[in-house]
C-alpha cells in the first residue's frame, strides 16, 4: 500500500469535515428529542423536599421495574427553567414535582403535561379525588380535566414565635389580631432583635392581603389585588411595620425565601409567618429555641394562604403508565405518613388527617386549623397561561413596597394597570 | 508553489474554524433570528413585530438603561482598578508575584461562587460586612437594597479586575524602559511619566480591556440573578436577565429571542465604535 502523501492526507480531512458539517447543517433547527435510556427513569423534584420517605419508594420502585431511577433535585425557580427548556426540545422527564397547585394547569393547557382524570377512575384503589381534601383538588382542575395530583397540601400563614422572647416581654400567649401582633411586634423589638420580620418573595404577602378579604386575581374580570381599600390596607400596613414601627427589617431582594426562618433561627427576630416548611430547619438548626406555632391572624377576616406542591407527567413522558404508578405509590397515605413524621409536613389526603398520629400532633393541629382558612385560588388565572408573567409584576411591586418604600396606592394601581394588560 | 495552490492551503487550514463559528455560532444566530419572527406560539409569523415592541416596552428599556449605567460603571471603575494595580505590581515590590496571584482567584472562581459569597457577605442581618462594621462602632449597610446595581458593580469589579490587571501588566511589560529613562533625564515627575508615556503607550491594552469588558457586561446575567433576582423590585433587572424572564418565565421565546438579537446588534455597534476610536488613537 503506497504512503499518503501528506496533502492527500489533509485533502481527505478536509473532505470528510466538510460532509460531517453539511449533514449537520441539514438537520432541523429545533433539536429532535433526544433518545432517552429506556432503563432511565427521571424524576425532577424540590430540593427540600427529598425525603427518606420518598426514597425509599423511589428506590424500590426502580428495584420493581428494573430501572435507573435518576432523581435530580432543583430550587424551584430553577426546576421551572429546565422544565421549560424540557418541553420545548422534547426531551421530558418521566415524573415532575409540581410547585404549586395551578402550575400543571398551565402547562396542561399548553399540551405539555397530561391530564390525570383516566388514570385515577381507573385506579379506585388511589382514592382520587375522594380520600382528598377538596382544596387540593379544585385548585388543580379546569373544566372537567385534573393535570396534577396534590403530594403536600400546607398553609402559608402560620405564627412562628419564639416562646422565651414574648414571655421576657411580657405575653403569655400569642397574638390572634393585628392589633395584637404589632403591640407584641413592639415590645420584642430591642438591641438586635426585631419583634417580627417580612419576606421578600411576594407570595408570603397573601396571608395579609388574604386577612383583608383581597382576592389576587379575578382573571375573568381582569381584576387584581382587589377590593382597593382592603389591599392598601393590607400592604400600608407591612410596610408600617418595617419603616414606619420599624419592628421588622427590610427584606433583603434574593431569590432565596428563606431569609426571616434565618433571622429566627439566629434569635434576630421574635416573630415571622410562613408555612410548616419552616418548622424542620427550626428544630433541626435551633433546638434550643422554644418554638411556638399559632394560628393565622385575624384581620378583617381569619384567612391562610393554600400552598403546596403536586406531581404531574409530561405529555412526552415515555411510559405515562409507569409515572402514574409511582404516583399512587410517592402519594399513597403510608408514605404521607411518614413524610410527616420526618419533616412534619402537612398532606393532603383526609385518611392522613383522620390518622391518630397526626390528630394527637398539637403542631399538625394547629396547621390543619389555618387550612381550613385557607382563601379560595383563581383557576382562571392559571388557565390563562399568564400567571408566572402576572406573578413576575406582582413581586416587582411588592418588592418595591416593602423594600424600596414605594408609595402603595402608586404602586398597586401600576401593578393591576400592567396585570390587566398582561391579561 | 502556483498562487492558487496558497490559496487552497490556506483554507484548508481556515476551514475547521470557519465551519466551527458557522455551525457553533452563525447558524444559532441565525435560527434566533427566525424564531424571533414568530408569535409565542411559535407558529403564528409576526415578521418584524416583535423588534418593535422592544422598543415600547418599558420593562426592556428600563432593563437597557440600567444595563448601559452598569456597563459604564464597570468599564470605568474596573479598568481603572486593573490599571492601578497593574502599575503597583509592576514595580520591584516584595511579595509581587504573591499578591498578583492573589488578585487573580476572585476572576478564576465560579460567578455562581462569587455571587453567593458576596450575597452571605452583604446581607444587612447575618452577613459578615455588617458584624465587622458593628464591631468596629460603625453603623451597619443595607446596600443590598439602597444601592443595589452599584453593588452589583463593585461585585463585577472586584470579581474582573484581577485580569484586567494582568492585561495591563503585559502591556507595561511590553513599554520599553529607555522612554522613562530619557524622561526622568529631562526632568519628568512619576505623574508626568504616567500620563506622557504609560497611558498613551497602553491605548491598544485599554482598547482591548474595553472592548471585551463592555461585551461581557451587556451580557452580564448570573450576578444579578444570584445575588438579588434582578430586585428590589426591577432595579438589578439587567437586560440578559429581562431576556431570561421574557423566555423561561413568559414563555415568549419569539419575543426574546427578538431582544437576543437586538442586543447583538447593539454590542456589535459599540464595539465597533470603539474600534473605530481605537483606530483613530492609533493614527
């Protein structure tokens, strides 16, 4: 065989680069899904919600079925972004944690997650809707099809205290009424300590807003944070206690939400509202806090805002078969139960909360007092597809009111101007 | 060797490149073009429209406008910290080679790091800044909302002026030591020599530092969307992260992919600019 020359040689280089790019250069512009191991089944969850509980199911469920169960887990906002590249080039996990109820919704709408009606009349045995509070499903339904199935059903709104400070100053038990917790707010408030401490991600303004009988949204009549009065209210009244009665610190703008558990935990803050989420980082960082959980407060009304998360299946999942089935097992009541029992984490179901464990729980007493308050959500804005953009301009205008002290009549008109044109 | 002969060799040594930047940049480039002639749904064809909505979107040209005053601010404060500390260390001090080294490792280190290192450092109630600050009776920042893009500048700062003074540093290396010498004998002080020799010496380093600092910072996402999310309220929102929240929040990828391609036209424009001012500083 003669040697090749050594042009030869790049001659045929050249050749061989040039067809490779051709042929890539012909393929279509939007990425074909890729190929995914069919052995691999991929699961998209909540960081803080990886529980040994949920496993322990997702483990044996892999042993079952012979699979590599590839369980990644993200912050929500960056679960959000990945899905949302996911749907777009095709290439989907098989099982996605929703973020909260009305989300699968949206993306049910948008044909990028599967309607879930069939599945559960064909699987009695689940119990869906029946064995679950209705809450929890009404929010995840829109005209006769359910996209997601709930997996926690918590409140946002709870009184976090912290027992030892309210007793030094005082208080023997703790605030129900506004009125109430800004006198508490007040006499906490000293050195380094604040009597309370706000968020700065805007949905944990809804339990205030909720307090005044303020809807959020009525996408039908594309109206926002009304009736007027109640929500200037409501926000004159935050920012009050951070700039006016300064017993709260500014929030500080981050994307983690976080940021008043924290203070708690350092014994920065005597109180702060949230959900049960907090409670875990509480006893597990700070145990030697007394931690006290009360109810919601009362202001115009005693209201909570619904929050918790749910499971849907992507439209190109590849076996939606086998992602309903871990369904039924991650949300099975067992496995409630021992969620709650490792995170203290409140579910859904009505055999959960009728189980003697959780009715004998004083802090899952207290929890499921504040859902039974929880304000109705509005479908119609989910069902719009316009909710994260809505939600975008309502955390500008929050922010803006408690942090940088805009004016709230100003700032809400704006907001409901932009919302409704979003719309 | 005939002249088509060279012809022919050089591209072939071109084309791997070529074919490089066409498919791993020109065609992408491309394809955001066409996507941003289409509606949200990305069916619906809007030829132009979307461009021009850019222009009568007040979050997108609020996002414009911070992000030029961010890029000014960085461009200036930071080149002028990277040459500083270029003429520092380019003198015979002990330890030099120590301490460039040292200011080196804020640009080695992740944005993602650097961004949740300064967000724990400056936040006004657990953050570190603010417990020194009390420990020495001085009142505690909240700058974190009372200046949030300046903040967000002196991040950017501190994180590139390390390389802008190794840029620097190469380009005094490279003045030849006769011109201060000749200098000092006609009587010329440090300053004198600074702004007679050093800085018109430096144009072509300072061009480049700019051309490549204004590029990165129009671009500039990751800080902003770690350290405050693009808040309080809008005021970080800087126009890469309105790009963001525009495709992966609004599920508009027309429409961002529009804004995508307008603001290549606009660092394209300014980098040119500066090239033909370059040029011109050169002439």
């Amino acid at each position: 065989m003669p040697p090749i020359a050594r042009r030869s040689f790049l001659q045929l280089g050249l050749g061989v680069t040039v067809l490779g790019a051709v042929g890539t250069g012909c393929s279509p512009a939007t990425p074909a899904a890729k190929k995914q191991d069919p052995r691999t089944f991929t699961i998209y969850w909540n960081a803080g919600h990886g529980y040994q509980a949920y496993k322990e199911v997702i483990d044996q469920f892999g042993k079952d079925h012979d699979l590599q169960m590839n369980w990644q887990k993200f912050q929500w906002p960056d679960l959000t972004t990945k899905l949302t590249a996911d749907f777009r080039s095709g290439n989907v996990p098989d099982l996605v944690e929703e973020v909260s109820a009305g989300t699968g919704t949206q993306y049910g709408l948008a044909g990028n997650v599967l309607a879930l009606d069939e599945f559960a009349s064909a699987d009695k045995a689940f119990g869906f809707p029946g064995d679950f509070l209705d809450q929890a499903v009404v929010a995840r339904q829109y005209e006769g099809k359910t996209y997601s199935i709930p997996l926690h059903l918590t409140a946002n709104g709870l009184l976090f205290y912290n027992k030892a400070m309210l007793s030094a100053a005082g208080f023997d038990k703790p605030p129900s009424n506004w009125d109430e917790f800004l006198e508490v707010a007040k006499a906490t408030t000293k050195d380094k300590v604040s009597g309370c401490s706000l968020n700065s991600d805007p949905s944990y303004a809804a339990p205030y807003y909720n307090q005044q009988k303020v809807d959020f949204s009525d996408a039908g009549a594309k109206q926002f944070m009304m009736p007027a009065d109640g929500a200037l209210r409501s926000l004159q009244w935050m920012q009050d206690l951070i700039f006016t009665h300064k017993v709260s610190p500014a929030p500080v703008a981050t994307t983690d939400y976080s940021g008043p558990q924290k203070l708690f935990s350092a014994k920065r803050a005597a109180m702060f509202v949230s959900g049960p989420w907090d409670i875990g980082p509480i006893r597990q960082g700070s145990p030697d806090i007394d931690l006290g959980l009360a109810v919601p407060l009362t202001g115009a009304v005693q209201s909570a805002a619904m929050a918790g998360s749910g499971l849907m299946i992507p439209a190109k999942a590849r076996d939606p078969k086998l992602s309903w089935e871990l369904i039924t097992k991650l949300a099975a009541v067992k496995v409630e139960l021992a969620a709650t029992k490792e995170a203290g984490m409140s579910m859904p179901r009505k055999s959960w909360a009728a189980d003697p464990a959780v009715a004998a729980d004083p802090s899952l007493g207290t929890i499921a007092k504040a859902l039974a308050v929880v304000a109705k959500q509005d479908v119609a804005l989910s069902a719009s597809g316009k909710a994260a953009q809505v939600n975008e301009l309502w955390k500008k205008a929050y922010q803006q009111m408690v942090i940088q002290h805009a004016p709230v009549e100003q700032t809400l008109a704006d907001f409901r101007k932009q919302a409704g044109a979003a719309l | 060797m005939t002249r088509r002969r060279q012809a022919l060799t050089a591209w072939l040594f071109l084309t791997p490149a070529v074919l490089f930047f066409a498919l791993l940049f020109f065609l992408p480039i491309g394809n955001q073009l066409l996507t941003g002639l289409y509606d949200s749904d990305g069916v619906s064809f809007v030829g132009f429209g979307n461009f021009t909505r850019a222009f009568g979107d007040p979050e997108v040209l609020h996002s414009f406008l911070i992000t030029l005053v961010y890029a000014a601010g960085t461009l200036v404060v930071g080149t002028a910290a990277g040459l500083g500390l270029a003429v520092i260390l380019n003198q015979a001090l002990p330890g030099r080679t120590l301490f460039r080294s040292v200011l080196l490792i804020p640009y080695l280190t992740s944005v993602s790091i650097v961004g949740l290192l300064w967000r724990n450092i400056l936040d006004p109630q657990v953050g570190i800044l603010n417990r020194l600050l009390e420990a020495a009776g001085l009142p505690g920042q909240t700058w974190l909302s009372t200046h949030p893009l300046a903040t967000i500048v002196g991040i950017t700062v501190w994180s590139g002026a390390g390389y802008t003074m190794v840029l620097f540093l190469a380009g005094l290396q490279g003045i030849p030591g006769l011109y201060y010498e000749a200098a000092r004998i006609d009587g010329a002080g440090p300053w004198r020599r600074f702004f007679a020799i050093t800085l018109p010496l430096l144009t072509p380093t300072t061009l480049f530092v700019s051309i490549i600092g204004l590029i990165s910072t129009l671009q500039q996402f990751a800080l902003p969307y770690i350290v405050t999310g693009g808040g309080p309220g809008n005021a970080t929102s800087l126009y890469a992260h309105r790009l963001f929240i525009v495709a992966f929040n609004d599920n508009d990828f027309g429409y961002a992919s529009a804004l995508s391609v307008l603001l290549l036209l606009v660092v394209l424009t300014l980098s040119l600019v500066q090239l033909r001012i370059g040029d011109r500083a050169n002439a």
